[in-house]
C-alpha cells in the first residue's frame, strides 16, 4: 500500500463499474477514504465491498449527476459519512449517441450526451467547489476522452463536442480556483477495456485498434487510475489545469 493520499476523503463519480471502479479502487490503495457513486445500488455496493475487503474505508451513494438537487444531496451524504471531499473525480458520463453523419443524429440524442457529459461535469464542480475554496484546499480530476481531442468520424460528435468542452470547462475552473489552493486537471483517455468495451468490440476489432497505439495495446482502467491518483496527490502540486493525453500513444498534443 501507497500512502499517498493518507487521510484524504475522496469521491469518484461512476465507480458503480468500468474506469470509474478502477480509479476508486487506486484512491483506495493510496490511502483515501473513498465514496463510491453511481445510480445502480447492488453495483455501487460491490466495490465498496471490494474497498472493504481490502482494508480500505468506502461508503456508497447514488444519483443522478445530471441533477443538481440529487448532487447537492449527495455530497451532503459524503460527508457525513466520511468528511468534506479533499479528491473528486468527475467521471461519470459516456457517449449516449450512435455513430452517424452529423445531419442523421437525432436531437435528444445531441441533448442526452450533451446532458451526461458535459452539463453533469459542471454540476458536480458546481457542488463541490465551494466547498473546496472555502477549506483552501482540494484537488478535483474530470474525465474527457480522446474524442474530444481530435476530429474523429469514427466517434460521435455529441460526445467528442462534449468532452472537448469539458477540458474548457476544467481549465477555467483550474484559473477560478487555483488563488484558494484548489487544483482542478483532466484526463482524456483512448479507448479503455472496460469490462462492457471487452464485452462489446470483438477481439479481432480490439487487436485492429490496438495497431493504431504507438505502445501498440489499449488501455486498462488501471491505466487512468493511476493517472487520475497522480493528479489528485501532492506529487502533482503544481500542475493544474493540464488535458493529460492517457492514449498509448495515440493522441500527441
Ligand atoms: N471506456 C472508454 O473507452 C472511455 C474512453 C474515454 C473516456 N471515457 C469516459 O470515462 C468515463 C467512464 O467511462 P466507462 O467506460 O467506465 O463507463 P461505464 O462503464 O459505462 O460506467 C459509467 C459510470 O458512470 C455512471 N453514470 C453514467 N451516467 C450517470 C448519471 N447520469 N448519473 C449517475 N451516474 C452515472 C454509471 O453509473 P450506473 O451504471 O451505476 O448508473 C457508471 O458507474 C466516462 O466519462 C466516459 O465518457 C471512457
């Protein structure tokens, strides 16, 4: 065990399963104590088994994080059960669009990705910042993804629109609250194996990609936790408001 965030309270939203389990159970493993999030109960309370398992402290909560009310509710949940939040991770989000031609994308689908990316993002620092100037410290991580980084026509353009906003939206937040002690970063992350990406892109599909990578494989949620733990320590105390590129190699900026 790495006792790098020893005695920090730490919050990851979506660790209910895929990259965001992976970064709480690496916030975990660092030393924090760690609130894990997401809107299915029976998930959620699976890996805050695995926390306690492994001899780490964990409560679970839930709501939606494109819901300001059920934000602010669970935040005031978090710290009565661990404390005010010093880490949070913004993760919650993926692409709620099919890929197709701009002209052929469905409105509610642009509104729905839109919605669970990029105005969910806001809502959580809306909720959490505050509180983070007001105690002169914190540490805050949100999560674009490497389809907001580049035009791709592979991904859907809700999604990388959103993303790319959300590296915007953490920079102006790093600007905001960088004078009271608070460090705001992102990480856009390639194509990670999640076990619903594992499930989803056949291993013939997964091997095709994995050429496109300079380091020539795809990436693993370990890869962004440990990223995303890097960022959230004081090994990181001076860097704010940086788009770390965790791509293998694919995206060079
Ligand atoms: N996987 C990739 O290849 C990849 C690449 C780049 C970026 N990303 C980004 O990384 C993040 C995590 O992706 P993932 O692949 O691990 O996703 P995932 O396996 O689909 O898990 C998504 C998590 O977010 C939660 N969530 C989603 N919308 C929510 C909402 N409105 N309210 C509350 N919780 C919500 C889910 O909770 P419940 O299921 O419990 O409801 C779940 O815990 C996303 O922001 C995604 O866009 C992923």
């Amino acid at each position: 065990m790495d006792n790098r965030l020893d005695g920090r309270v730490a919050l990851v939203t979506g660790s209910s399963r895929g990259i965001g389990a992976g970064i709480a159970v690496e916030l975990a493993r660092q030393g924090a104590a760690v609130a894990v999030h997401g809107r299915d109960r029976g998930a959620v309370d699976d890996v805050v088994a695995t926390l306690a398992r492994d001899g780490g402290t964990a409560v679970g909560v839930s709501g939606d994080v494109t819901s300001f009310a059920e934000l602010e509710a669970l935040r005031r949940q978090v710290e009565e059960g661990l404390g005010p939040v010093d880490v949070l991770v913004a993760n919650a989000g993926g692409n709620f669009t099919p890929p197709a031609q701009l002209e052929d994308i469905p409105e509610d689908c642009w509104r729905a990705t839109i919605d669970g990316n990029l105005t969910a993002t806001f809502l959580t620092l809306k909720s959490f910042l505050p509180g983070m100037k007001e105690r002169g410290r914190g540490s805050i991580v949100t999560i674009a993804s490497s389809a907001g980084r580049r035009p791709d026509a592979r991904a859907p353009i809700p999604y990388g629109a959103a993303k790319a906003a959300i590296a915007l939206l953490t920079q102006d937040a790093a600007a905001q609250a960088g004078p009271f002690g608070v460090r705001v970063n992102c990480i856009a992350p390639e194509t990670i194996l999640t076990e619903r990406n594992r499930a989803r892109i056949p291993g013939e599909q997964q091997a095709a990609m994995a050429g496109y990578h300079p380091l020539r494989r795809l990436g693993t949620p370990e890869d962004v936790a440990k990223a995303a733990a890097f960022l959230a320590s004081d090994d990181a105390a001076w860097i704010t408001g940086v788009v770390l590129d965790v791509t293998g190699g694919a995206v060079m900026m």
